[in-house]
C-alpha cells in the first residue's frame, strides 16, 4: 500500500509517530517528506494491519492537521524488515 498524506503533516513529529504505529502493527515500509509538503508512506503487512494504520494515518501526530491521505497499490516488493524514517 501506498499513501500520501496531504495538510499539516511536516515539522510536527508526523513520520515519528507514523514509524511508531507501523512498527506496533507489524508493518514493513517507509515514511518519507516529499519536497511539496505531504508525506509519503509506503507499507506492507497483513491486510488487517494494513486497514487499522490506513485509518490511523488521519490521525497521526497531536499536532498534524490532515487534509487528505490518498491511498494506492504499491506493486513492487517492499524491501528489507521493519519500518524505516526516510
């Protein structure tokens, strides 16, 4: 899966928390800021793990404001164990 998280979501502790949820769930992937100001997450896991974090990515941190969080197939293999901070 796929996301990219659109409001508020740089300079508030978005990716830290976001790391935080993924590594709680299972979750294998990634958080990055995009140079536009949304975040992008990449991550796979079990498909019920992969619904509650979808949810929780409007959420995120106490200071994030969400606006959006799009939401897309990944298609090609998510690298590596655990959940990393880009």
């Amino acid at each position: 899966m796929q996301c990219v998280v659109s409001g508020r979501v740089q300079g508030v502790w978005y990716r830290a928390t976001t790391q935080r949820k993924a590594m709680a769930l299972g979750l294998n992937g990634w958080v990055s800021n995009l140079p536009d100001g949304r975040v992008e997450i990449v991550a796979a896991g079990p498909a019920a793990a992969i619904a509650e974090f979808c949810g929780w990515l409007w959420e995120g941190s106490p200071a994030a404001t969400v606006t959006a969080v799009a939401v897309a197939d990944y298609t090609q293999p998510v690298p590596g164990e655990g959940f990393a901070t880009r």
